[in-house]
C-alpha cells in the first residue's frame, strides 16, 4: 500500500513546477539542467520523492534561485509564508 506524500514534500514538488513553467522549461529540460532524470524531476512534482539536499541545491541552481527562495514558495503554498 503506497503511502500518502507528506504536505511539506507535495508543497515543495509545487512549488519546482511553479517555478520549471514560470522559466518555460519541460521536466526534462530542468533534469538535463540539474543532471537529475526528467522522471525524477516529475517524482518531485508529484510529492512521489523527498529530495536529498544535494538535489535541492541541483534543482535551485537550474532554476535560478537560491534553495531558500524556493523553499519560500513551497511555504506560500502551505499557507506559511
């Protein structure tokens, strides 16, 4: 039985898309970015994945923005921010 994604991680993997599709990038366009696989780019979308820091910072890094940037958009989602 899969469990259900935690909301902080489904915020987050919100937040990686807001900002992938904000820049016009595909999934596998901000993978080859991050040297991380589209499908696990789309995991991270999905909530599926709680990503490393090192991929945190991947992911920051192809998106243009600080780690702390994006973790403020995933704490806007959560109503946090």
């Amino acid at each position: 039985m899969a469990s259900t994604p935690d909301e902080r991680v489904l915020a987050f993997g919100t937040a990686v898309r807001a900002r992938r599709e904000e820049l016009g990038l595909s999934q596998e366009a901000l993978g080859y970015k991050a040297k991380v696989h589209r499908t696990y780019v789309s995991d991270i979308e999905r909530g599926a994945r709680n990503p490393t820091v090192k991929v945190i910072w991947k992911l920051a890094d192809a998106l243009e923005m600080q780690p702390s940037v994006l973790f403020g958009i995933a704490e806007g989602v959560l109503g946090e921010g």
